[in-house]
C-alpha cells in the first residue's frame, strides 16, 4: 500500500509499505479520507519523539474509511461499514479509563501520534480501540461524505468545550480565531441560539470564510464593543471565584487584543 512515512522535522516521503497485520481482535480499515490537523503541521515542521529514519511513523489521526477485514472475535462490526475512528484510547484498566478519561491514561496510544495512523491506503485498528468504542459507524451518503465524517472528530472536540461552557440563548460569545475550529464553535453557538458571536479572526481571508458559513453577525465591531458586553454578563460569577476573562484583563489589554493595527496577522 502507499503511505506517507515521516522520519522527523520536515522529513518525510511517499512509500510503498505493507498491509499492516491485524489479529483476531482486531480490525483492518481502508482509508477514505484523512484530514490535516493542527498538530500534525507541528508535528511535521518539529518532528515527534521517537520518530526518525530508523523508526519512521505515519501520521493522520482524523480518520474515516470502510472496514476492509474483521478479526475472527470482534463482533457488531462487519467488512463493508462506513465509519469514522476516534484516535485515542487508553489501556482501559486504570483509574483514568475506568472513570472515562481514557486521554488521562498513562499509557495511552492514538493514531498518528504513537501509533501508525490515516496517511495511508489502510490502518489496523487494535482491540482496544474496538472495545473502547472508538469506531464510529457513519452512514455515508448525500448529506455526510467520507471527507466530512474525517472531521468528525475535530467537532467532537469543539463540541465537548461548547457542552462545558453552557452557551444559552441571547448569550454573547467571543471567538479567538477563524479557523475551522473557530468556524464549528460558531456554528454551535448560533445553534444555541447566541444573539452574537463575536470574534478575532487572524486573517482577512478566514474572516470571508467565516461570513460565508453564516455564523456570525460581524467581526470587528462586534469584537471592539466586546469589553462591555462581556463585563457586564461575566462580573457577577467573577466576584464569587477566580477572575475568568475578559474580566481578567485589564481594559488596556482587552482593548491592544481588538485593536485591529495592534497585531501583527491583520
């Protein structure tokens, strides 16, 4: 199969390597769609430890594909299912797996960071992932493709922190950046109903991307009133706990961060 291998910073090459092996616990993937994240860049441009020449990784943890091959025990999955993989599992026996923070464990792995992930034509999924839950079935079709269901797990991610905040109806939200990730929490927080979400977009051409997913009123103007606004709403559970922003800042500070000539991207 080909695969993108990588053998440290800002080494790495197209290769024809082997099908990877799996048992009977284990389940083989083919590959659909991979997408690139954040961390895989740094990865990239820094290299990661342990990965070199002689031990060469593959890297990709936003994954979907078809299920290629099943172990002779894995069950509730078949050859021929669309799904979307969550990259990271625990050991599954430790106080951070069995209280449900697998991320917490020690020993974790996650595809495309310690183990051999998605930049290739398949991946083995092993059993812990299997009993763990970490295949997602996705039903493919018009309205969820293979390159959506990859992104699925970014979503997850924003979506976790949009359960933790707690965004109500008429709230205002202050989004740093314009990115995908920016543009998800957008997204959520017009779903939950925010009257505006302002935001601090780095670039220019994020910030048209933005306007074109719908998800916010305006930037700029929105994000200059912001101090006020957000004050007013967030001072209450600032006196009964530790400061959060903005109240954290000072009006000096909040005012160099929406200052549209203060930094050094716009």
């Amino acid at each position: 199969m080909k695969a993108l291998q990588f053998y440290g910073k800002s080494d790495y090459a197209l290769k024809e390597v082997p099908v990877p092996e799996i048992d009977e616990n284990g389940i083989l993937l083919k590959v659909k769609a991979a997408a690139v994240c954040g961390s895989d860049l740094r990865m990239i441009q820094n290299g990661y430890k342990d990965v070199s020449r002689e031990n060469p990784r593959i890297y990709g943890h936003e994954i979907a594909g078809i299920i290629e091959k099943t172990g002779k025990n894995v069950k509730n999955y078949r050859p021929g299912m669309t799904v979307a993989i969550a990259p990271n599992m625990g050991c599954g026996v430790c106080d951070a797996c069995v209280s449900g923070n697998t991320h917490l464990c020690r020993d974790y792995q996650a595809f495309g960071i310690n183990r051999d992930g998605g930049f290739a034509e398949y991946v083995a999924i092993p059993k812990e992932a299997v009993v763990q839950g970490n295949i997602v079935p996705v039903a493919i079709g018009e309205h969820m493709t293979f390159e959506k269901a990859a992104v699925l797990e970014p979503l997850s991610c924003v979506y976790n922190g949009f359960e933790q905040v707690g965004i109500k109806p008429c709230d205002s939200v202050l989004i740093i950046g314009a990115g995908p990730i920016g543009i998800m929490h957008g997204m959520l927080a017009k779903m939950a109903g925010a009257a505006r979400e302002p935001r601090r977009p780095r670039c220019s051409w994020r910030m048209w991307r933005f306007r074109r997913a719908n998800t916010c009123r305006d930037s700029r103007s929105t994000a200059r009133s912001g101090w006020a606004r957000l004050s007013r709403r967030t001072t209450a559970s600032a006196r009964s706990g530790p400061p959060s922003t903005p109240t954290s800042m000072s009006r000096t500070t909040w005012s160099w961060w929406t200052r549209p000539s203060s930094l050094p991207w716009t």
